[in-house]
C-alpha cells in the first residue's frame, strides 16, 4: 500500500501529504495517535473568533474534515455542542456552537469547497442546523462500506489505511459539559487528525476496486437527501408500549408523552432523563388519581417525580375524561411485516424469497454489504408492487421510481430480471404439470 503522502487527488486539487512537515516521516504497521501533531487548539467562543476563523479556512486548500460531536442522552434534541474542522493551511480548528451561535460565515468560506465526514447522516443534520451545507461531499464511513471493509469505524479504518490507532474513549459524554475538559479536547481534535489522509486513500481504494463511480453516486445522494418528514405519532414508539391496553390508557400515554416531550424541552434534557419510557408506560396502564398513588408506580421516585408531580397527574386525569380516544392501531404507509406476506399477498412473499437471495449473491459477487447494493426497502417494495412485466427496462424503470441509483440499477437490474423471469416459468410449467396425467406439484405464485 502506497503511504498517505503518496495518495491520488482529484484532479482539481494539489497532492495532500499525511501531515504537512511529516512528509518522509515512514509509517510503522500501527502508530497510535495519542493526541494531535499539531496540538490542541484553543475553542472558538466568540464571533469575533470564528470570523477570523472563517478567513483562515477561506484561504486554505484542499477540502475540509468536518465532524461534531453532540450530547445525546444529556441534552434535548441533536444539535451539535462542538464542531471540529481541519484543512490544509490553516489546521485544525474547534468551535463552540452555543456561543457563536449561526456558523453561515463558515459556511460561506467553505463555499465549492468538498466536505470530508465519517457517516455523514449523523453530522449533517446539526450541522445544517447551524446554517452550513456542503457543495460536494466524502463520506469516509459509507466509502469505507462500499469497498466492503470489514469494519468502518474511524479508528478501524484509519488503522487498516493509514496504520494509526486512535483513541475512542469519550464517544458518549456529556459535550453541553463547560468548560470542556482537556482530554476530550483531545479526542475531538483527533477525529479530524486523520480524515483528509483517510479520504485519499479511500479514494484510491475505491478506484482499484473499480467501485468510485459508485461512492460518488451515494454521497451525493447523501448530500442531496431531503430532511426526513416528521414522524406520525412519534409517542408510538414509546419503548414496551405493547403493554399498554386500551385506548383510554394509550391516551394517557400520548398525553403524557407529550406532556414528558415539552418539559424536557423547556429544560433542555433528554426526555429519558426526565422519566423512562417504562415509567410512561407504566402510569398510563395504572393511570393513577393521586401523588402517592403516582410516586409509588415504578419509574416515580425522588424529589423531582415529587416535584412534577401534579404535571403527570393532570395528563392522566385529561385521558380519563377525554371523550377523543386515541385509536389503538393507525393507517400506515408502511409495508406489512414480512412474515405477514404469505398471507396477504403471497404472490409478493414468493418474490421475495427468489429474488432476495440473488441480490445477496450478486452482493457477495462484488465485495460489499447486500443493503449498499440495493436498499432493502427498495427491494421489498418492489416485490410488494412490482412493475408489469418482467423486462430488464421495466425492472430498471421500477427501481429508479424507488430511488435505486444509477449504479445500482447498472447492476441489479438485469439480475432481478432474471430471477424473476425463472420464477414465473417455474410457474408456468407447474400449471401445465397440473393439467397433464398424473398432475403435478405445487408452487408459489409468481
């Protein structure tokens, strides 16, 4: 394997060295990376600070590693409460988001500027938030998937292409923690250390496996993805809520849900810091009158169940004289689960079962994960409604209708053609045993 420095870049953009100064320094098979070459940076707090930041990204070079870390668990919501970059002349540099509020100035200097990130669905959304969008982007974490890695974490995949080992340790802390401490400093800043070097060779990985076209397809679908619609019913996904029976208690666990759901943004905690789901689910299924009743369900305990106290009671005491039940199922856009298939549509349960295996196969066949070639959701859709005929061109047409990519059309198209196709003979001779002597043996529906 080549070493970072001597990494291919895109032809608009100049050589990138693993760390500039460190050019001919050689890499042993695994180095671990302790703590920035650069050292840690001071955290932007001001806005002041982060135009002058602004400025110095503006007249870097190459693209930008981009990552955030947020406080999920501890905090309402999914905003970022540090954001780390690092580009070629300018170095790393961290932000404090709640401080500078709006980061559109950065945004602005990273304007046609390609944006590097590892799993980029977790990043884009805070960011995004804070007024920054990419015009190009590189995702590490999906390339990594693409190129059929084995494993595509940071540290994984840094290790096995660049030979550094890096520290993971602080991945689940508190980041609304201030002042942050030193040594989660570091671990921020090293999260971007090695992403522009990881990009190169990614990208050289891909070409040798002749698969960059296809990594370039997905990211930009990444990039381009809408925001995800809000979710109908939300409080339905309350954890064991199959528990609860009736629809005056579910009631009461929408109620309180919702009640749960203001409150923890109000105080800007994770809802499950507030209550569990287990102790939702629990006073909707008991719906008690009074406090002592309420402290004594499970879940309910400490001075602020005590506080909170009337707040939950007034929920519960809304569903007990509601007149509005809540139903106890709702229409949904989803498809049936799949083992329902045989039943309701067996025809669709039968497709399935062929044609699965085939894209698995063809997976298999080129080195990567089976739901990378052709989203799973894609793929039982199409069984569930598939088009009329059987021709490649119809297949093709159907899977670009559910938002399969150019490449993945290019290469499951003729495959679920095929097995289709056999499956539908597989039929016809089976009707036509049926009605010979002897009569014949029985098969799905194609």
């Amino acid at each position: 394997m080549t070493s970072p420095a001597d990494r291919r870049s895109a032809p608009d953009e100049p050589s990138t060295p693993v760390l500039a100064g460190f050019e001919d320094y050689e890499i042993p098979d695994s180095v671990h990376l302790a703590a920035p070459f650069d050292g840690i940076p001071p955290v932007i707090d001001t806005v002041a600070g982060l135009e002058r930041a602004a400025d110095a990204v503006a007249r870097g070079t190459g693209p930008a590693a981009i990552d955030t870390e947020r406080a999920s668990g501890f905090r309402y919501g999914q905003r970022a409460f540090l954001v780390q970059l690092r580009r070629e002349g300018v170095g790393t540099v961290l932000i404090d988001p709640e401080a500078t509020g709006s980061l559109a100035v950065l945004g602005e200097a990273l304007s046609g500027v390609e944006w590097v990130l590892h799993a980029a669905t977790q990043d884009l959304p805070s960011l995004r938030a804070l007024d920054m969008e990419p015009d190009r982007l590189f995702d590490t974490e999906l390339g990594g998937r693409i190129a059929g890695l084995p494993r595509v974490g940071l540290a994984a995949e840094t290790e096995e292409l660049l030979g550094y080992t890096l520290a993971k340790e602080h991945s689940a802390v508190d980041w609304s923690k201030r002042p942050l401490p030193r040594d989660w400093l570091n671990y921020a800043a090293l999260d971007v250390e090695m992403l522009i070097p990881l990009r190169w060779a990614m990208e050289e990985l891909l070409r040798e496996q002749g698969k960059l076209e296809w990594a370039l397809q997905e990211f930009e679908a990444v990039r381009t993805a809408p925001p995800a619609p809000p979710r109908k019913d939300p409080w339905r996904r309350t954890s064991g809520i199959n528990k609860v029976k009736g629809r005056r208690q579910l009631t009461a666990l929408r109620l309180l849900w919702e009640e749960r759901e203001r409150l923890a943004q109000y105080k800007d905690l994770s809802p499950s810091r507030l209550l569990p789901d287990a102790a939702l689910v629990a006073a909707a299924s008991a719906m008690p009158r009074t406090v002592p009743q309420l402290l004594a369900t499970p879940g309910f305990h400490g001075r602020q169940a005590a506080r909170e106290a009337p707040r939950w009671l007034r929920a519960i005491a809304e569903a007990r004289n509601a007149t509005d039940l809540v139903p106890v199922t709702v229409r949904s856009d989803a498809l049936p689960p799949v083992k329902a298939w045989e039943v309701k549509r067996p025809e669709a349960a039968a497709r399935l079962k062929v044609l699965k295996p085939a894209v698995t196969e063809l997976a298999e066949e080129h080195g990567l994960p089976t739901e990378n070639l052709l989203t799973p959701e894609h793929l039982r859709r199409f069984c569930w409604q598939p088009p009329k005929s059987t021709a490649d061109h119809a297949v093709a047409d159907r899977l670009r209708d559910l938002g399969a990519r150019p490449w993945q059309v290019e290469l499951t198209a003729p495959v679920l053609g095929s097995a289709w196709r056999e499956l539908r003979a597989l039929k016809r001779a089976a009707r036509q045993a049926e009605h010979a002597p002897g009569g014949g043996q029985d098969l799905p529906a194609a």
